[in-house]
C-alpha cells in the first residue's frame, strides 16, 4: 500500500516543478491598481466613467468596436449616467444604416448600439495585420496570471480586476525601443517585426497598435466648467478612465450584484444567529 506521506510528497514535488513553469509563461509582472469598484463594497466612480467615455469616443472608437454597448447604456443607474438630453444629442451626431429609412440610413436613436468605427475590415486588417478586437467584454476577456501563493488570497480579497490592470499596464507598456538585454523564446536578442511596437506586456512584445495615448492628449472638462488638473492630463490616467470604463461595459451591472450580495450575507448572517438562540432555546434542557 502506497503511503500517504508519500503521494504527500509526490504531491509538493509536482507542484513544486509546476511553479517554474508557470512563472515563466505569465511575463512582465503587472501592477495590482486602486480601482473604485474593488473589494466587496466598491462601486463605479460616476466621473472616471465619463472620463473614460470621453478617451474611448475620441481614441479607441476609431479602430476599436463595441457592439454591446447602446447610447442609452450611457444613462443607465450605476453608469456614467448622462442625461436623457445629453444621450439624445450624442446619438444624433451619429449615423447608422437603416435599410427602411429613405436613403438607407439615418441619425441615431438611443435605443441604438454604438455605431461601427467607420473603417472596413479590410482597411483595419491592412493597418494592424488584423482586425482589431471589440471592447464590449474585453475587461473580462483579459486576466493577471499570479503566481502561487497570491492567487489563493484573491478568492478571500474578492479580486476580479485582473482584466483592467492587464489593460492598464498594457496601455503604458510601450518602450520607444527594445529594452537591452531582452531575448525570444529560443534566448537570442530580441528583434523587433516591421512594423510592431515593442510592449513590455503583450505576449511576444510585439503589438500592431501603436501607443494611443500622450499627455495632454484627450482634454477633460468638468461639467461645472472648471478646469482639470493637469496631473490628470496624462496617458497613466486616461489609461486608468478608459480601462474602468471598458470594465463598467463589460460589467455594467456590478454595482447592483455587489448590493444585492451585501444583502444576502446579512440576511444569512442573521438567520444563521437567530436559529443559534432557536436552538439554544429548545436545548438547552436537554441533556446530551
């Protein structure tokens, strides 16, 4: 009969070989960030969505789709909850195909999705080898690798933002030119395709999409009018709005599950102690 300190031992070893493995596939080490809707009582920040929505209709929607996402998304509770009137007047800037409209297309209506980027297929293909992928899950499409042990404390921290910080880190992980010393798979100096950019993050390095960001780029605006602090004019923070805002796309809900989730702990939590006084009630006489 086989011992269990045995297949015990067997067991650590294999975890043990397993580890180096792991390390080696997860690549360029990926900084946990701050979000608002972190955590078991996070929600989504109102203005950072906005904000978000703003880089992503001036810069990601020209090579980038979302066909998940509609105008009137744009106003719904736990969003970046435009107005009726400001969700009517964005959707009229817009056109879209209509085969029973008289010319075969028409303005946009809130009921409907985000338009196209404009661009073909073809087009898109020719300029970045491929097609460029849409947005609308793309926060949920994406994850962090964490090496062991740190991702058995995710399941008690509640951790679900591998998605945006991958994004993050990726919107910032362009290098001008290939670091020294980074090698290929096969351990020979690094050489960069035609046509690529080098990113510390993108499996491989090399990424179509060339850097989409710089400071001083997208120009916020308060709704007040005031003006925006220039330390918040910069590509780390557009990177952070855009990537909260293609979370709240893919997650546009997370504000209502967390609430209801806090309601049902409570709930359990309470019932669970009044059936202790229950049965301390009717046992406590007996003995056992």
């Amino acid at each position: 009969m086989i011992k269990i300190s045995t297949i015990f031992a067997a067991g650590l070893l294999a975890v043990g070989l397993a580890l180096p493995v792991a390390a080696a596939e997860q690549g360029a080490h990926i900084e946990k960030q701050h979000w608002s809707f972190a955590g078991l009582f996070g929600k989504y920040d109102q203005n950072q969505l906005q904000r978000g929505f703003q880089v992503f209709r001036e810069v990601c929607a020209s090579c980038h789709s979302a066909r998940l996402l509609s105008f009137r998304n744009l106003e719904q509770p736990g969003g970046p909850e435009f107005s009726e009137a400001q969700v009517k007047a964005l959707a009229a800037e817009y056109t879209v195909v209509d085969p029973e409209a008289p010319e075969g297309s028409r303005k946009a209506l809130p009921s409907d999705a985000w338009p196209g980027t404009g661009q073909s297929d073809a087009d898109l293909a020719a300029a970045f080898g491929l097609v460029p992928p849409d947005l609308s899950v793309i926060a949920k499409a994406r994850k962090v690798n964490d090496a062991f042990p740190n991702w058995v404390f995710n399941y008690f921290t509640t951790y679900s933002e591998g998605g945006v910080d991958y994004m993050h880190a990726l919107l910032v992980g362009y290098e001008e030119e290939v670091p020294a010393g980074t090698v290929d798979s096969q351990g020979q100096p690094y050489v960069l395709p035609d046509g690529k950019f080098f990113n510390e993050v993108f499996p491989g390095h090399a990424i179509g999409m060339p850097p989409p960001f710089s400071d001083g780029q997208v120009a916020y605006a308060n709704a007040d009018g005031s003006d925006v602090p220039a330390e918040m004019l910069t590509a780390d923070q557009y990177s952070k709005d855009v990537s909260a805002f293609l979370m709240w796309v893919a997650e546009p809900h997370l504000n209502e599950h967390k609430s209801a989730g806090f309601r049902v702990l409570t709930f359990l939590l309470l019932f669970a102690a009044l059936m202790w006084f229950v049965k301390q009630r009717l046992w406590r006489k007996v003995e056992h």
